[in-house]
C-alpha cells in the first residue's frame, strides 16, 4: 500500500516536473517571439556632416518595420533596429540609397544564424 502511494507521489511529480519544464519552454519562446526587434549595421559612404548623417538616419526611420536608426559619420555606418518579419537590412539598405543618395549596404553574413 505504501508503494503505491509513493508509486502515485512520485508519478504526480514527474508529471509536475514535465508540465512545469513544458511551461517554462513556452514561455521561454513566447519571450523569444515577443522580441521582435533586429539590429543590423549597414555600410554608408559618402557622408561628409552631421546633415547628411541625419539624412540618412531620417530615411532609414522612414522605412516601415524600422523602430529606430542612428547614423555615425566617423564610422560611416547606419545602426538600425527593424522588425525582421515587416522589413529586411536590404531593404533598408536600398531605401537609403533612394532617399539620400549614399550607398548604403547591408552586412553580408549579418543576422542568418
Ligand atoms: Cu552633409
């Protein structure tokens, strides 16, 4: 009788343990999934000031699924946090070669895990 009460304790724990790692892997994901945002660094040449650097940080906010785009004229480079699942670092890359005239390129490699 007492083997099966432990039987039946532990039984109850195991099942407890694989609901609670199931919960906790799902909220691990919803975590995941909730964190839209990417941040990609595209190459800009030709910025010569702080106009045309914040140029191209206008047209790169301009670009629907961009949350928020900093330009750096010493580094030559736009840092821009996007929502992957409306936009892509191309896109945004191509949007400011549009808009501004400065060659914007996207990282090869960059953000394909
Ligand atoms: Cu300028």
């Amino acid at each position: 009788m007492r083997t099966a009460v432990a039987a039946i304790g532990v039984l109850g724990l195991a099942v407890a343990l694989t609901w609670w790692t199931g919960t906790a892997q799902a909220q691990k994901t919803d975590g995941k999934q909730n964190q839209r945002t990417q941040i990609c660094t595209l190459k800009v040449s030709g910025m010569t000031c702080g106009g045309c650097a914040a140029a191209v940080k206008m047209a790169a906010n301009k670009v629907d699924g961009v949350k928020d785009a900093k330009a750096s004229l010493e580094k030559g480079t736009a840092e821009v946090t996007y929502d992957p699942s409306k936009t892509n670092p191309e896109a945004i890359a191509n949007a400011i070669t549009k808009n501004t005239g400065f060659k914007a390129e996207a990282p090869k490699k960059d953000n394909k895990r």
